[in-house]
C-alpha cells in the first residue's frame, strides 16, 4: 500500500471559462424569487448581452447585470438578493473575489388580462 500523498500544492494554473461564469451568474440571478429573466439592455456605452456583462483582473470580477423583476416584490430587496446571491455562488464555485455586483431593475414584468405575462416593453414596441 503506498502512503497517501498531498496534491495541495501542486503548481499550475485553474482557469474558468468566461462562459461557466455567465451560467453561474444567470442561475444564481433567476433563482431570486422576484426575478423574471435577465433583460438584454444597452447602459450607456455598454451592452450587457445576454443581460449581463462580466470583467475579471486579477482573480477579482465585477459583474454587471439587468433584470426584469416582477411587481410582487420591492425591487431594492431583490436587487440585494440577487447581489448576495450572485456574489455567493461565484466565491463558492470559483474561489473568486467579487469586486461589485451592480443590479439594474431594466422592466418590470406585468400580467394583462386574458394573456400570458407580457413584459411593460413589450407594451411600447
């Protein structure tokens, strides 16, 4: 039998796929009661594609989301949810530092009468 050995400190390099980050991001985010989907906008000179925009240096991301909430729930509470949530699952799953978890409530999710739930953006296309 041979003894057990220690891989802890085995030198190299762990990447994690920009990718797995964005699913991370988008579960965690739509898994916040409250929260519809990520809305794909344009802030400013940026867009978040996909509802989400991601920046690492140095081992630190910063991410930048936008959400469509619905109305049942105060959009300052979901918007810190998601925060808690999002910033969680990236340090758990990634041993990353998260530098900023920035929310923008983009809509707000409405039910018309005698449909399916529509989007307030849908209404002014």
């Amino acid at each position: 039998m041979m003894p057990e050995e220690s891989y802890a400190a085995i030198p190299g390099r762990i990447t994690v796929a920009p990718e797995v980050l964005r699913d991370i991001v988008r579960q965690a985010a739509i898994q916040v009661p409250g929260v519809a989907r990520l809305a794909e906008v344009r802030v400013g000179p940026w867009a978040l594609s996909g509802g989400l925009r991601l920046t690492v240096v140095n081992d630190q991301v910063r991410i930048d989301l936008a959400l469509v909430v619905r109305p049942e729930v105060p959009f300052r509470e979901i918007a810190q949810q998601v925060q808690e949530a999002v910033a969680r699952a990236i340090h758990d799953l990634t041993g990353l530092k998260v530098a900023a978890v920035n929310v923008l409530i983009a809509d707000v999710e409405v039910e018309e009468r005698g449909s399916s739930r529509a989007s307030r953006s849908d209404e002014r296309a």
